[in-house]
C-alpha cells in the first residue's frame, strides 16, 4: 500500500504507460473469470508490469480505506472516483496524469470521456482508446475517437462498429484476447471432462438452448458433456437438460478456474459456442489452442465465427440443423489436446503488438 507513484524505470526501453478505466476485474470479484473488458485490461497491465513497464491504472477506488492510490501484485492503482460512473472522474484524472507524466494513455471504450480529458492535459502524450464492445456511437464515442491517436479492438465485430463512426483505416488496429499457451501445453487433460464441452457465464446471451437441443438428437449414442459457467440462467439450463431426458450427461460444473478450464478443454473433443453476443470469445480460443474442434453457431451480434471460419479444426453453424451436422462432423476429426497454431494468439505477442503500437505513436 501506498500515497504516491512509482519512480520512472531506469532502462530506456521501459515504458511509463497509463491505464484509465472506471471499473477493474477488483470490482465484481464473481466476475473475474468473465470475458469481458475489465479482463483484458487486467491482463495487459499484468503482462506490462512483468516485463519491466512501469504502469499505472486509474480507476475508480476499489480497495478499503481512503488511501488515494493502493499496490496490488506489482501493479499501482489510483483512485479517480469513488465509485465507477461518478460525473467528476475526469478532472481527477487530469491532475492525476499529471502527476504521473506517462509515455503514453490508454483509455477503456466504456468511458470515452477520459480520452478527452488525456488529450487536453497531455497534448504531446499519445492517447490510445479500446473499445471492446461495439461503442453505442454517442457524441462522446466521436469526440474520443478525434481525440486519440489510435483504436484498438479485439475482432472484427468490433471494427465494423468503430469504423462507422468516421476512423481512419490506419488509425484502427485489430488485436485479438491472448491464450496462454505455456500454460495450455503444461496442464495435464482432465480424465473427468466430456466429449463436448461449453464454456460462459449463463446469462441471458448464453443460448445453452441451442447446444441442449442438438444433443438431444444423439440420445441414441455414447456422449458426455460438460458446461462451464454460473449465472442467472443456469437452473433454468439445468432443467432443460433435464426435460430432455439428457440431464445424466451433462455436468454443470459451475464457474472454474483458468487451470481447471484448460484441463477440461484438453481433455474434450469438441467445445461448442452458441452465445448470441460476444466481442471476443477468449475461451473459444483457448479451446481451440487445447486441441479441440471448434464448433460454432452464427450470430450477428458475436465475433466467435471469424476464429473458425478459415480453421482447420473449425465448423461453422448458420441453422439449428446445421449446428447437429457440425457436431457429427466434428466427431470423425481426430482428437488433439494442444494446437500449436494457435501460438500466433500467445500472451507475449498479445503485449509485443501493444508496445510496438504504443511507440510507433
């Protein structure tokens, strides 16, 4: 614990890098499995902070006490706001990056607000904004998005949207959740996993329906299933498998560490995806990284298409009956438990595209 900032690094190639955002993974611990913003923010800054980068996250206060700034596991955090959403975050953050003098900002998409006030107390420090979810398209997203120097988002879901407000091709930059693949090649498969495997937190986008009802047209063959994740939706998945006479199968293990999801990846053949609504499906590819065939079912509102659309290990699914074909299909694919293409995604690259970005700026 701490009321200050960290000294400048010594080493030249040490980056002072600024992470602006309301809420962290810190604020909603039930959700710190989730696939979702405040993860992938969690993740950069852990990546910069082991490689040597001294960083900083500005964010509304999570910890106890009114300390204006709090270290956690190598990483400072400071307090702009009290709470997420207060109305005066963006003043505080202006004196704050003042104080702290970084090479460069970067600024969540959720509150496009920040990127403003970067630019007008930084105007030689580059002002980087991600949008993880398609931005609402306010006054505000537009105004941040002149204001910054460059936009990072992870697929090309997202892209599309960022790019109908008026950005520049070479102001955008695609780049995609890491894997962690030293991790994927050391766990050991999981001997209790299922043949098919589903992988998010059952809420109202989760659609497990549509991955119960294709199971059920296999009653008549040897199959397990495992379903990871909690949330709101899941007793009324539970009896659902249950009303279609396939709740013997199916293992709801509730939400699980990264480890234990890796081990139940490695040891399943297929890992289906039939959310209606994500911007990057982390654990797809994570899935995918494990060996498993990739089945997944098209929505408008999901990026978990463009990572099978092109796979050698990828079926793509467009209908109910053809969400059935590709789970047959993927039976007669080999079984794999780690895939080395997938080593493009690893978490060194993920934060190397980052630094490299961060100084062409």
């Amino acid at each position: 614990m701490q009321q200050g900032f960290c000294p400048r690094l010594a080493h030249p190639s040490d980056m002072r890098v600024a992470l602006v955002t309301d809420r962290t993974v810190h604020h909603d611990e039930e959700r710190r499995t989730a696939d979702d913003a405040a993860a992938r923010l969690d993740a950069l800054a852990s990546l910069l902070d082991a490689n040597g980068h001294d960083v900083t996250v500005f964010c509304a206060r999570w910890w106890d006490g009114g300390f204006p700034s709090f270290d956690h596991d190598g990483i400072t955090y400071r307090a702009i706001a009290s709470t997420p959403g207060e109305r005066w975050a963006t003043l505080r953050l202006a004196r704050a990056l003042r104080g702290f003098d970084p090479d460069v900002v970067h600024v969540a998409g959720a509150t496009p607000e920040h990127a403003l006030g970067a630019r007008v107390t930084s105007p030689g420090t580059p002002v980087v904004i991600g949008y993880y979810e398609p931005p609402p398209g306010s006054r505000a997203d537009r105004w941040a998005l002149r204001a910054a120097d460059a936009a990072i988002v992870p697929s090309a879901f997202v892209a599309t949207a960022v790019r109908e407000l008026g950005v520049a091709g070479d102001a955008l930059t695609r780049l995609p959740n890491p894997v962690e693949m030293a991790r994927v090649r050391a766990v050991d498969p999981a001997a209790d996993a299922g043949d098919v495997v589903y992988s998010r937190r059952l809420d109202d986008a989760a659609n497990l329906e549509s991955l119960l009802l294709a199971l059920a047209e296999f009653r008549d063959r040897e199959w397990s299933a495992t379903v990871i994740g909690d949330g709101p939706e899941r007793a009324r998945y539970e009896r659902q498998a249950s009303d279609l006479r396939i709740a013997d199968r199916i293992d709801f293990v509730g939400a699980c560490e990264l480890d234990r999801r890796l081990a139940l990846f490695k040891g399943a053949h297929v890992y289906a995806q039939t959310a209606t609504r994500t911007s990057f499906p982390t654990d797809l590819l994570r899935a995918l990284a494990c060996g498993c065939v990739g089945v997944v079912e098209y929505h408008a509102n999901s990026a978990a298409h463009e990572l099978v659309e092109h796979a050698d290990r990828g079926l793509l699914a467009t209908s109910d009956e053809a969400l059935v074909e590709c789970l047959r299909e993927a039976t007669a694919t080999a079984r794999a438990s780690v895939n080395e293409a997938y080593a493009e995604y690893d978490a060194n690259r993920f934060l190397a595209r980052h630094v490299d970005l961060y100084r062409s700026l």
